[in-house]
C-alpha cells in the first residue's frame, strides 16, 4: 500500500470528532431521566417518523453490509443482488407485524423482544431463550462492524503491526464506548443523520461518476464476466441458484427484524404511524444498497485487482477491499475522506445500537429475572451501561485475536440462530395459541439442525436439500425456521393434551393498537 | 384473548399489494435474464430496482387506504 493519504485522512478525522462531539452532545437532546432504563436504551420512546427513518436506516444498512456486499457483487456476481428482494420483502413485515409489537410494548413498558415474550407466554425459560439467543447473535455483529472500520482505516494507508496497527480501531472504539455509555440510544440516533447523508453523497456521487469515467453502464456490465452477470440457471432435478437466491432473500427478511438491534430502533419510534410510515420510506436505502452493489461491478470494469497499489489492501482484506480501492482509484483525496468517513461513522451507528440492544436484554430478561428481581430504576441503567461496555469490549477483542473469517462465520450462524425466535416473537404478537414448551423445543430443534447444516455446508449459508431426487439448495435459516413451526404446531396440542399449563398472557387484544 | 379488534385491525384486500410485490421479486425466473437492456444495465438489475420504488409506491398506497 502507498504512504499515507493526508489529504483523505484529516477530512476523516475532521468527521470523525463531529460525530464524537455529537455523540456526547445527544445526552441533552430530547432530554431524559437517563437513569431510566427506556430513556438510555430505546431514547424515551419519542423519536418521530423523520428520526425513526435516519435511526433505522442507519441500524439496518450497516458499514459492514456497505462494504460486503459490493464485495459480493465484485468476488460473485450477480447472487450479491440478492441484497435487494431481501430489503423489499421487509417492509411489508415491518408494516404488518412491528406497529402491534411497538403498541403492546409501549402500553406494557417492555424494552426487549424477551420481555414481550415473557408477558405473552409467561414462561421465564422461553423468555430466556430468546434473549441469549438475541444476544449470541448480536455480538459477531458488532465485531463486523469493527471490520468495516479497520478496512478504511486500512485504505488511508495507516498500516503497520501490533499496537500501532491497531491503535486507530482502539480510539474509534473508546469513543465509541464513551458516548453509548453517557447518551443511550440518543448519540446513535443523533450521528445516524450525518452519516446517512454522507453515505447517499458518497453513492450517488459514485454512482453517477464512475460510470462516466468508465464509459457508460454499458461498458460496464460488457466487462463482467457473463457467467457473473446473471444466476446460473438450474440444471436437471436441481432448483439451483433459484432456490438458493430467493431463500437467502426471504430467511435474511424474515430474520432481519427479529435481531435485537433492530428491535430497538423499532420500539423508539413514538407510534404504531411513524413505523408504518417508515415502511413506505425505507425503501429508499433499500435503492442506495442496490447502487452501492454495483460498486462491486465498477470495481471490476475499473480493473482494481489488478493495480499493484492496491495488492496489499486486496492481499489484508481480500475482496472487501474492492469498494476502497475503486474510491481511491475514482476520486480526489478529499472526496475518499468523506466517503470512509461515512463508512466508519456507518460502523459506529449500529455497534452502539447493537451493544444497547444486548444490554436490554441482559438487564431485563437476565438479570432481573434471575438475578436481583427489584432494581432500583438507576441501577437497571447502571447495569445496561456497563453491560453495553462489556458487549463492546468482547467484540473488539475478538476482531484482534481472531480471524476475520470467523467473525464472518458467527455472523452467519447468528442469522440461523435469531430467525428461530419468529414463531414466539413475530407470530407471537398475532395469536398465543402456540405452547410456551412446544416454542421451546421448535426453537431448539431449529437452532441445532441450523447450526448442523451450516456445518455441514462448509460454513456457508446455503445447504443442499435432497427432496426425492430433487435437490433444492436453500438458506439453512429458512429451512430450519419451517422446521421448527412445523414443530410448534405439532407439538402445541401435545403438549396441551399432556396438562401442561402454559403460563398466563398479561397482555390484552386491545394493547396491540391504537 | 376475546376478539375486540377495531375494523382497521383485520385483513385489508390492499395487502395483496404485498403480497404482489413479494412474488414479483422472489421468483427469479421473472428476471433472471440480460435482456431486454436498458442504458446497458442487464434487465436482472434494472428489474429489481425498478420494484424498489414499486414497493415503496405500494407500501404508501397501504398506509394511505388502511388508515382509519
């Protein structure tokens, strides 16, 4: 890699500590009684449609996800765009399902998807599935957050080995830490808005110059390879990479908002509306994830791979690298340092939602439900504080001492693991017809044969279903999520039948709407 | 849990608009080819963007026809 681009560089740390004074200012913004847990963790409940738009738009299209899935595009081709279907289908979930999940919330003080669960179900084992589950899953998530931090830090040309390598992770992430800890979900709320609006600058800016440098969109798409262009389609008694890209689309949708961080972007809306309406907005970054992955096609027609500037970037982050590169290769210095900037400050908004989600559910459905049932309102807050901290610390020390690859490989897992919590989470909010026990073993079940096909599939999402002589090759988190309703609904009467009581629902028919 | 839920809380006839958009863009076969190009972006990508702001047309006209 060449030197170091001081240019790009001082535009990144000029952004940088913006979104750090932000980030502590937010503290008196909206201001709350921060020793209550749901004004530090879901920000008062009081964010309206335009903040709740930036807040989980911010929560859901990750740095991480801007750098991966060009990167898709760029190594795979066409199967990345599988990134699109997978963010339409969302939203007619987000509208059904999440206003009546956000009212009985609101109306019964629960923060966390396992306090819903504990209310409805009223059974404290279930409620403590979902929230391991919830937080097992969260945690390689941040950590590919971090990921997405080092690869820019990278491209700035700030190498090195052992601590100084390292350093630039480190002081994003103390400040990081810092302002979750003083601000809740006010600072990721407030920095989300400056890094949306870099990070549409930074896509259409790319998106409308690069094909210009490069000749046209037709020039473009004439330099993939063909056999990246498009899906491969099936051959004889295989549904191929049909079944494969419409399963990874649907199994991701499905899942997507059953992840805690996503919860809680949700449940700080200020009504059922600004989330329905949000349904009809959203889509907008669904348009920008769909440009950005063309990123991954310029990179290719820009030949980057090929440059040896770049070897050694490409050599460290292998293809994740490919949006870098094409920035440093298309664009004057201080224009690259406004686009890392976006896709660092675009780490820091979801690892600090992530990191309060998983202390809401640690503070709630853990300790105080096996711990110390009556906390004071101050020390369920201190507790979500040093908790969010302790989440942070575990994940930048996995990114240090561990493989990339395995973060990655988590990252998959917990998207197997979190879709088994749909039958009591999502369902959940429509009927408590289900057997708190039969959920219980669905979403066992559901987690062990994920987790096994996963293995059994080399770690890589999509598993090969023998079905007669037909194979049908699909994401091990859909399969597996079928599994486990068909296993709820077999097992709901079961169980019934056997006298198992399940615990009381506190909540009311008319706590789900308006 | 007795059924008291509002009239606005059942099913709505506007969302098979969902349900249109849903199969649209997860039945690969509907685009999964080069052509017809437009601006030499292969149909496969044009196709899915262009039901990005379908979607979001469909989702507004949900909201707007439910609301009570």
């Amino acid at each position: 890699m060449q030197g170091v681009n001081w240019t790009a560089l001082t535009i990144f740390v000029i952004l940088f500590l913006f979104v750090s004074w932000l980030g502590f200012a937010a503290a008196r913004w909206r201001r709350g009684d921060l020793d209550q847990l749901h004004e530090w963790g879901l920000g008062g409940r009081r964010f309206g449609t335009v903040i709740t738009w930036f807040l989980v738009g911010g929560d859901l299209y990750t740095a991480y996800t801007f750098v991966a899935v060009p990167a898709l595009a760029f190594g795979t081709g066409a199967l990345a765009f599988f990134a699109v279907p997978y963010t339409i289908v969302i939203y007619p979930i987000l509208f059904l399902v999440f206003p009546r999940l956000w009212h009985v919330c609101h109306k019964r003080g629960y923060i966390t998807a396992g306090d819903f669960v504990k209310g409805r179900f009223g059974n404290r084992w279930l409620a403590l599935a979902i929230s391991i589950t919830g937080i097992v899953a969260t945690m390689p998530y941040i950590a590919l957050q971090l990921v997405g931090i080092q690869v820019v830090v990278g491209a700035l040309g700030i190498s090195g080995t052992g601590f100084m390598g390292e350093l630039p992770l480190l002081i994003a992430f103390v400040v990081l830490a810092a302002f979750t800890y003083s601000s809740g979900l006010r600072a990721p709320a407030s920095i989300a808005v400056v890094k949306d609006l870099l990070i549409y600058i930074t896509a259409f800016t790319a998106v409308i110059v690069i094909p210009m440098q490069l000749g046209g969109f037709g020039k473009i798409f004439a330099a993939i390879p063909p056999a990246k262009l498009i899906l491969a389609p099936p051959g004889a008694h295989t549904t191929g990479a049909y079944s494969a890209y419409a399963t990874l689309a649907l199994g991701s949708a499905l899942a997507l908002f059953l992840y805690p961080h996503s919860l809680t972007g949700i449940l700080s809306a200020s009504s059922g509306k600004a989330i329905r309406r949000n349904a009809a907005m959203l889509p907008g970054y669904t348009f920008m994830l769909g440009l950005l992955a063309l990123l991954g096609f310029f990179a290719i027609a820009a030949g980057v791979k090929e440059m040896p500037e770049y070897a050694a970037g490409f050599k460290q982050f292998s293809n994740n690298f490919a949006v870098p590169a094409l920035l440093l290769h298309s664009f004057p210095s201080w224009f690259v340092g406004i686009a890392f900037a976006a896709i660092a400050i675009g780490a820091l908004v979801p690892a600090a939602i992530m990191s309060i989600a998983a202390a809401n559910l640690y503070t709630r459905n853990i300790h105080r439900e096996f711990i110390n049932p009556n906390p004071s309102a101050r020390e369920e807050s201190q507790i979500a504080k040093w908790v969010s901290l302790i989440v942070k610390v575990g994940a930048l020390a996995f990114i240090l001492l561990v493989p990339t690859k395995y973060a990655i490989q988590l990252q998959l897992l917990g998207g197997i693991w979190i879709i088994q919590t749909l039958p009591a989470v999502m369902l959940g909010t429509y009927t408590r017809w289900f057997n708190s026990w039969a959920l219980l073993v669905g979403w066992g079940v559901g987690t062990i044969a994920g987790t096994w096909m996963a293995i059994a599939a080399n770690l890589t999402p999509t598993f090969p279903l023998n079905f007669g002589h037909l194979v049908l090759p699909g994401y091990s988190a859909f399969y597996t999520v079928l599994l486990n309703l068909v296993l709820v609904l077999v097992l709901t009467p079961v169980f019934n039948a056997l006298g198992s009581r399940a615990g009381s629902d506190e909540t009311l028919a008319s706590d789900y709407f308006a | 849990m007795n059924d008291t839920q509002g009239r606005h809380r059942g099913w709505s006839w506007w969302y098979l608009l969902f349900i249109v958009q849903i199969v649209a863009v997860l039945w690969p076969p509907f685009y999964n080819s080069v052509e017809p190009a437009w601006m030499g972006i292969p149909y496969f990508y044009w196709y899915q963007m262009l039901w990005v702001l379908i979607s979001a047309v469909f989702t507004a006209v949900v909201y707007f026809a439910t609301r009570e």
